[in-house]
C-alpha cells in the first residue's frame, strides 16, 4: 500500500493476465425469431412494438450463435427444445406471420447463454443522435475461474430533448450462478479487464481534456469490495465516435 491508501499494480511484480476466451462446448438454443436488423437502432425500433406483447422477448446477435458475419434478431423467446420454440412460434405468428425458428449455438459467456438481452431498449430513441453503434450494443468479457463481467448498456435522454448519456454500469457474475453483483454503477468505456490471483482490474474513462480521454483503473478483491482507484493511468486519443487509439501509457502518474 501507498501512503495514500491506493494499491500500485507494477507490471514486473503483478504479472495480471490477459482477458480469457469462453471455454467450453456451445448450447443450442432454438429462436424463435420476429424481427432482424444490420444495426441495434433498427432491431430496437422493431422491438419496442412487440416487447410488450412478448416480454421475455431479447435481442441476439448473430456471431454470438457462431457465425462469421453479425447482425441482430429480435426473439420471442430462446428455447433449449424445437418443440416449445415451435409453440411460441405458433403464438408468435398471430402478430408476425412470417416469424420462424432458426437455430443458435451459442457461445459459452456469451449474452444468449445468459439469455440477456444485447440491445437495451432505449436505443431505439437514439436514430438521430450520431453515436458509435458499439456504444449500442451490451456486452459479456469472460474472466479465469469462469467468472463474467457483464455490461448493459443504455442511453438516457434529457428532459429537455438536449443531450443523452450513456450508461455502462459494470457487473460480475459468478460461476457458480446467482444474480450479477454490481460494482460500478456507471464506467464510462471499461475495458482491459485482468485478473491475478482474486484481484480484479479494469480501467474507466474518467475525465476529458479537450481531445484526449484520461483513463483510471479500478481494483475489486474477490468480494466486489473496491480496493482502490488509481487516477490518470492511460491516456487516450479520442476520435469518438470513431474508435479510440492508445497513444501512450502513463502507470503510475
């Protein structure tokens, strides 16, 4: 510990390790599809009119059932058995006639096998507001030890029509099952989230200096308690809403 009470992470003494891939065979799942889109804005605006009469209805991405291109279904329901995917199939073509199943094997750590949603309906409000459509899209990052970081993200409109915020609240998940446990409530672009040992890390954007993002990082133990929040770690160039470059590292300023 510092002086100050902030844990340091020095590369040469705390070997973090990188970002894991999701292990395991895929599951197939049966979705009983009602709507498609190439973008979330679109998938969110067919949503909205069938959300409220489907309300397990999500939306999937296509690469998170294995294949090589991506786009987005909206689904009434992702089902573990033909059979009940074709009787909500039945339900749902009262409203959509020209619904269907298609299967998805779906990737483990990935939304659909959480059976969480991708796109967050408020999205669909955001047409004509220019932002990155990834800033649309919600997201899971597997950790070692089979744990999940988990991040729905959203968008909320001021009242005076002004100006939206994005919302990226992170949560951790745990193997053994249970409901996500929240450790940030908002985390502007998270990433490069590492562990060693029970130790947790990931950085934030924390401030703006005119063009550039300055990054911070954030320190969990195995409980979810912050240990601590080293300032002005990374220093980025923003391009948003194009993508962000890392120009240089600055640990430990």
């Amino acid at each position: 510990m510092t002086v100050d009470g902030a844990l340091e992470l020095r590369r040469k003494e705390v070997p973090l390790t990188a970002e894991v891939a999701p292990q395991g065979p895929p599951e197939r799942l049966w979705l009983v599809v009602g709507a498609s889109a190439e973008i979330p804005g679109a998938i969110a605006r067919q949503a909205r009119s069938l959300s409220g009469r489907f309300p397990r209805g999500l939306v999937v991405q296509t690469k998170d059932c294995g294949e090589d291109t991506n786009s987005f279904a909206w689904v009434a329901e992702a089902s573990l058995s033909p059979e009940t995917a074709e009787a909500a199939l039945s339900r749902l073509r009262a409203s959509v006639t020209d619904a269907y199943v298609r299967p998805c094997d779906a990737r483990p750590g990935t939304l659909p096998a959480l059976r969480m949603t991708a796109v967050d309906p408020s999205i669909a409000d955001m047409s004509d507001w220019g932002y990155d459509p990834q800033d649309d899209v919600s997201s899971a990052h597997p950790l070692a030890g089979g744990r999940l970081i988990l991040i729905p993200r959203s968008f909320e409109i001021a009242t005076n029509g002004e100006y939206a915020v994005l919302r990226e609240p992170v949560f951790i998940a745990e193997p053994s099952g249970g409901a996500p446990r929240l450790l940030v409530e908002d985390c502007a672009y998270p990433g490069h989230f590492i562990t060693q040992c029970d130790l947790l890390a990931f950085d934030c954007a924390q401030e703006a200096f005119a063009d550039f993002l300055v990054y911070g990082v954030l320190v969990f133990d195995r409980a979810g308690r912050q240990l601590a929040k080293i300032e002005r770690c990374r220093l980025v160039w923003d391009s948003w809403p194009k993508e962000h470059a890392l120009i240089r590292s600055v640990i430990g300023e």
